[in-house]
C-alpha cells in the first residue's frame, strides 16, 4: 500500500499548492488593476495626489514621472505650479544638490508671487549650503552661492519662518570663507611671501571682519610689518654700517 499511497498524497499536496499559487497570483493581479485603474492621467489632482504617495513611500523617480506628467499635460493649472516646486523637493530628498537648487530657482523666477516663493528662496541657499564641500582645500562655490542666495532670501523676508536658520548658516559661511583665506595667506607667510600674504590677510578682515580668522590676519599683519621693520633696520647703509647703529 505504501507504494501507491505516497504518490496520491504528494500529487494532492500538488494541486492545493497549485491552487494556492494561482489563487495569489489572481488576487495580486486584481489589487494591481483596481491600484491602476485608481490612476487618471486627464486628472492632474489625482496625479499630484499618486505622486504624493510615491514619495511617501520613497518612490522618488516614480513621483518625478508623475509630476512631469503633470507640467507636460496641464502646464497652466495651479497643480502644475505645485509639480514644479515637488520635483524640486524630491531632488533635495535625494541630495541632488545642484538639481534642487536649479529647480527652486526657476519656480522663484516663474513664480515671484507664490504663497512658497519664500520657501523656494530659502531652499536656494539651503541646497547649495548643503553642497558645501567638508574642507577648504577643495572649490567653495556652493558656499559663495549659498551664502548669496540666503542673504537674498533675507533681504526680501527678514522676519521670515526659515530667517534663524539662514543666519546661522550663514555664520558658518562666513567661518568658513574665512578659514580658506587664512590658510592661503598661512601658506604665503610660512613661505616668507609676506608681499602675498598680506593682501589674503587684508581681505578676511575687510569682508569676515566678525570671524575669528580676521583677528588671526590681524596678529599675522602685525608680524609682517615687525619683520618688514627690522629687515629694513639691518639694512647696510651708505657707509656699511647696519641703520640701527646709526
């Protein structure tokens, strides 16, 4: 009997797991149609609405289609506006610096007067901020950028909700800017270029006068001219001897 009774089971505990699978894969197509049929593509609300959900669930290239779509399809509605600023929101979620700061760019030229122009502004500065390089031996041009885009922002909106962040990052902007002034000037005193240096140290304190960097140059100015004065001390004069024995 157990010959021909194993077979009948194993072939039975084929078909339920047959039924099983075919039963899955039928009900995860149904979900999957009743979810695409949820889509309409004429409807830029319910798109805008798809795209919210892509995003929620970290779907960022999803959501970007979607919201392309969108500005594709009804470039005039107010849920295309909304798209703009959204595309750039989701480069800033992938850190996708560069692109951020271009797309909120371009909605504050497109859209002056937008409830979130002011949002968009502070999101200029804070993509470049963002894009700043850890050490000043690499380009700081995001923090120049950066460091302009905030102070646009403030000049237009000084009391505005994102005001305190923008200048606290811009404190440590202009620390910053500071540091690689100092260490370009440091290189041209430690190679006793004093005639280069000087200008280095002269420009942080004229343009980071609040810096701990600027009060550095001014300690390094002072050596330079200490040192400028007893060079020219121990000048030979016209009758060989040194000035200050004259």
């Amino acid at each position: 009997m157990r010959n021909f009774i194993t077979p009948v089971k194993n072939l039975t505990q084929i078909w339920v797991a047959l039924a099983i699978l075919s039963t899955t894969v039928f009900t995860g197509t149904l979900f999957s149609s009743c979810s695409t049929a949820r889509i309409d593509e004429n409807d830029p609300v319910s798109l805008l609405n798809e795209a919210e959900q892509e995003i929620k669930s970290d779907h960022y290239q999803l959501a970007v289609d979607k919201l392309r779509i969108i500005k594709n399809k009804f470039p005039y509605s107010s849920a295309a506006v909304d798209a703009q600023l959204r595309i750039a929101d989701v480069y800033f979620m992938q850190e996708s610096y560069i692109e951020s700061a271009a797309s909120y760019e371009a909605f504050r030229d497109l859209h002056p007067k937008h409830e979130k122009a002011s949002y968009a502004m502070f999101r200029i500065g804070k993509s470049y901020y963002n894009d700043i390089p850890g050490t000043v031996a690499r380009d700081l041009t995001p923090a120049q950028k950066a460091l302009e885009a905030y102070r646009n922002y403030l000049a237009n909106y000084p009391s505005g909700p994102d005001s305190a962040e923008a200048n606290k990052d811009i404190i440590e902007i202009l620390n910053l800017l500071a540091n690689k002034e100092l260490s370009i000037g440091d290189f041209y005193f430690n190679g006793n270029f004093y005639d280069s240096a000087k200008p280095r140290y002269k420009k942080i304190i004229e343009l980071y006068p609040d810096t701990q960097s600027a009060k550095l140059a001014q300690e390094k100015l002072a050596l330079i001219d200490q040192k400028a004065s007893k060079a020219k001390s121990e000048e030979p004069s016209k009758d060989g001897r040194p000035t200050n024995e004259q």
